[in-house]
C-alpha cells in the first residue's frame, strides 16, 4: 500500500489508518481483534488510532499486536477523566496519568503520536495541557504531540509550534474542516488525520445505525438528503449502498493535506473493502467539486453554518 509522508513528523503512514473506537465500545474478544489488526497489518495499513475514554480499546490493541510494535504508527489521545486516574479533568497531572496508563495498556514504550482529546479552544489557549504533552514528549514517551478536534478549535490548534498532528473531520457531509482547518495544516506542515471519513454511513436509514453513533449518523444523514447527491448523479452505477463507502473514502483521501483517513469496524471484510477503495486512488477533481458544491448549496439553504461534528 502506499505511503504518504505525515506532514512533519516525517513518518510515513498508509492513506487508511484504523480507528479502534468500535473494538473497544462493542466488547469484542481478544480472538477476533487479533485477526482483525494482524490481518489488516499483513495488508499494508500502518496507522492505529485509539483513545483513552473508548472502554477497553487500548487494551485490546496491546494484546493483539503489541509484539508488532515497529509495523505500525500509534495514535492515542487524552484529556478525558478516565478509570486508573485521580487528577482533574484536562490538567497536566491528567495527561502526564494518562500517558502512563496508555504505555502499560497498549504494551509499549513509546507513543508515536499523543492527541488532545477535543478540549475547548479555552482550554487550549492556557497552555497547561500542551506544556504536559512536551514534558512527556521530552522524556520520550510521545514522540509528537497533537490535538484532535473541529472548526475553530482546531484551525488553532494547528497554529500552535507545539502541534505536529491534528485529527479532525473531513468527509462528503461534513466540509467545514477542508476550509478552516487544512490550510491551516499545510501552512504548517502538519499531519493531518481524517476522522469520520465514511459519514457514519449516512446513506442508511436511521433504523439501519447503532450504539453510540447514532446523533452524529442522524446529522449526517440529514447534510446528505439535504444535498440531494445520488451516486449516478457523480458518474457511478450500481447499487447506492455498495458504492457510497467507496465514494466518500475516496473523497476523503483526495482532500489536499489529508494524510491518512481513520476508518473504524470490527469486521476484517468491511475493513479489507475500505482498503480496496481507496487503492482506487482520488476522485476525480471534476466528481470532488460536484460534491463540494452540492453540499455549499444546500447549507446555504439551510441557513446556517454547518460546523464540523466534534
């Protein structure tokens, strides 16, 4: 699989990393974890993304492929008052807690990446929780700090020196980040990390979406009908729910600075055909802003902004 250069950390990451929420959220077992990350690093994906408040997530990902610690790029983020931890929400003895807690849970000795995990631009602009990320950055625990996150927040964040990764939403319903916060990114030689980059299936009905997904999924689900996009519409024939995972990757993909899109499942299938569409390669610049249109035009008949989903 390919490999694109991670702004300026200068690792080089697969165009389609793993979010590890739903192992994590859905209690799977130890077994079929393993079969799913192994399977999906013998295929060429080199990027994990987890996070400290997704129960028993990071966990699962030491088990399964700790012992594969140098084949893979590893994300985690921070800030949330979590299990295992006593200090105060978004404080530095927090983080500092917090990286310990994920270097024993995912069996490792160093973070690639350390992500704050959506705090306040508030937050943010006091300092404390960055300072914490370069202490532990200093002591080689995380090798680059980061923040994940939307909107004005995020388009800061990667203003900051500090900041070498940021994780934010890019996909066919929710644009905003492609305006206020990937200029930003390149400007400043940041790796960018596309959260979310399959809508939450948006193309389902509501009935179809589960578990904890289910307000972002309803959002979506109303950009999308409010656009009015089909799949023929864009050139593309067959049935509407095969081809919309692959449209709306690849669409992520093709957004100038996005480095890697993070695309979480349990299942080794759905993840292997998320990984054969976006070896598809980009859209076509001609299909890109057929969408980036079509979404402009409906929120401007909606009225108001649609803000990035955090």
């Amino acid at each position: 699989m390919e490999q694109r250069r991670f702004g300026k950390t200068n690792l080089r990451v697969s165009p389609l990393g793993f979010g590890a929420a739903p192992i994590g959220y859905l209690d799977k077992d130890i077994d079929s974890v393993t079969r799913l990350l192994n399977g999906l690093l013998d295929a060429g994906l080199n990027l994990i993304d987890t996070a400290a408040c997704y129960p028993g997530s990071e966990p699962l990902v030491g088990r399964a492929i700790g012992h594969r610690r140098d084949d893979y790029v590893l994300v985690t983020k921070c800030g949330h008052k979590v299990d295992g931890t006593s200090a105060k929400e978004w404080s530095a003895d927090l983080i500092a807690q917090t990286v310990e807690r994920a270097l024993k849970r995912l069996r490792t000795d160093r973070i690639d990446v350390m992500l704050l995990h959506t705090c306040s631009l508030e937050t943010l602009k006091q300092g404390d929780v960055i300072d914490a990320l370069v202490k532990a950055r200093k002591a080689g625990k995380v090798r680059f700090c980061g923040y994940s996150g939307d909107n004005e927040a995020a388009a800061y964040a990667a203003g900051l020196s500090e900041v070498s990764v940021i994780q934010t939403s890019v996909n066919i319903c929710d644009q905003v980040n492609i305006e206020k916060v990937l200029p930003r990114a390149r400007e400043n030689d940041i790796g960018v990390l596309a959260k979310r980059p399959i809508a939450n299936a948006a193309w389902k009905e509501l009935s179809e979406q589960k578990g904890i997904y289910q307000n972002y999924a309803r959002t979506y689900r109303e950009r999308l009908l409010a656009s009015g996009l089909t799949p023929a519409q864009l050139g593309f024939e067959g049935d509407p729910q095969q081809l919309w995972p692959r449209i709306a990757l690849r669409f992520t993909v093709s957004q100038q600075g996005v480095h890697t899109a993070i695309a979480g499942t349990t299942s080794l299938e759905n993840a292997k055909a998320n990984l054969a569409a976006v070896e598809e390669g980009p859209l076509s610049n001609e299909v890109t802003e057929q969408i980036r249109q079509a979404f402009q035009k409906a929120q401007a008949r909606s009225g108001q902004e649609w803000a990035g989903l955090t």
